[in-house]
C-alpha cells in the first residue's frame, strides 16, 4: 500500500479562519444536507431551502389527511 504524503495545497488559506467558530453548533448536533448544483442554483440562501421545504411539507400533510 502507498503511503500519500499529506501537504496543505497552495490555494487554501486559512490564515482569516477562527479556531472552533462552529463547534458550539456541531456539539449540538446538525443536519448537513448537500443540494446538488442544479437545485442550488434556484435558492439564494438556506432561508428560502427551508421556506419552500416547509410549504412542501404542508401540501404533503394536506393530501395525506385528505387521503
């Protein structure tokens, strides 16, 4: 088995990155959802994911009662 050298690449800067920004949150638990880049496209920000995951979920109780 090769072993890979493991080097930072040159495009990456982390030098404006703060040490554990998110760990408070991820302790807590989080729900990480990765939108293909054709349904990215038609959101602006994960506000409008969850306005229009909400008025799915609505429609989708909606038929589920009337069914």
């Amino acid at each position: 088995m090769k072993k890979h050298k493991k080097e930072m690449l040159s495009e990456y800067d982390f030098s404006k990155g703060i040490r554990g920004k998110y760990a408070k949150r991820y302790s807590q638990g989080t729900n990480l959802v990765m939108l293909s880049s054709d349904v990215q496209k038609a959101f602006q920000d994960s506000e409008s994911v969850n306005e229009i995951l909400r008025v799915i979920l609505k429609i989708a109780q909606r038929k589920k009662i009337a069914a």
